[in-house]
C-alpha cells in the first residue's frame, strides 16, 4: 500500500475529498482535506472521481472503483461488505443488517459501524436507517443523507419508469 493522495470534488452535498493509492480507494470525507488536489493524481484517483461525478449526476448506480478499508474490526468489515449489498434507492435497518451479520440484537454495533466506514457514500452507509425507516445517524450529517437518499430514490423511479 501506498501513500494515500487526496482529491477533492464538488458534489450536490458538497465538497466531497476521496483518498486513494495505487491499488485502491481507501478513504472518503465529507468536505476538503488539507492538502487534497482538485485533480487527480492517478488512474485509481481518476477512476474514483469519475465514478462519483457519474453517481452525482445520477448516472451510475453501482461503483467499480477498487476499496479497501485500512481499518476496522471483522464486525466492521462485515457490515461494511453487507453495505454494498443493499441496492440502489433501497434501504435497510441497522436491525436488519445486524442480522444479516449474524448478530441479530447488535443493532447499535451496525449503528457503530456506521459511524466508522472509511469510504462513506462509495460504500453506502447513507441506505442504512433506523427502525420503522426513521433517519438517524450519518456521519456527514442528516441533510446530507436526505439529499443521497432522495437523489436515488429519484432516479430509481425514473429508471423503474423508462
């Protein structure tokens, strides 16, 4: 592993940093990280920022940009890799996703490993809401979950209707 490069992009929720190296994406942040470029620097870079632009723009519902997370519990790993599973414009419960995991009263530790996911939106802990489909919980904040969660809902419909 390399060392991670910042690139900072716009997005509808703001600016949005991704961080790679040479092999895989291996961090995302809500806003700008000190010393990240507004160009990226390599090929996973530029594969990375030209998926998200796309899934901005409503274009690409399913990333194939390479993750790896550098961090995290066998638990956190888990529920991250269920995260991926959940599709596009849908949503789970931390409930169900704690079961999913083998872990059917860890909930809360879903919620935890939530709050811990390295590559937020490329693996989409926003699709994750609380019991009875109530929006708790995101780490770059709850209009910033809406926002992701209404734009995929949007163009669901519009791709469910075409």
């Amino acid at each position: 592993m390399g060392d991670m490069r910042w690139t900072v992009l716009d997005s509808p929720i703001g600016e949005f940093s991704v961080g790679t190296d040479d092999d895989a994406v291996r961090g995302a942040h809500f806003g700008r990280v000190d010393g990240a470029s507004g160009e990226p620097g390599d090929a996973v870079a530029r594969l990375a920022v030209a998926e998200l632009r796309a899934y901005f723009a409503g274009e690409l519902t399913e990333f194939t940009v390479p993750v790896s997370a550098p961090r995290g519990s066998e638990f956190e790993r888990a529920v991250w890799r269920e995260m991926t599973r959940i599709p596009y414009g849908e949503t789970s419960t931390y409930g169900e996703v704690a079961k999913a995991v083998g872990d059917p009263g860890g909930a809360r530790a879903v919620g935890v490993a939530c709050n811990r996911n390295p590559v937020p939106v490329i693996v989409p802990c926003h699709r994750i809401v609380g019991a009875g489909g109530k929006l708790v919980g995101f780490g770059g904040g709850l209009p910033r979950k809406v926002t992701l969660l209404e734009m995929e809902a949007s163009v669901a419909l519009r791709r469910a209707w075409s």
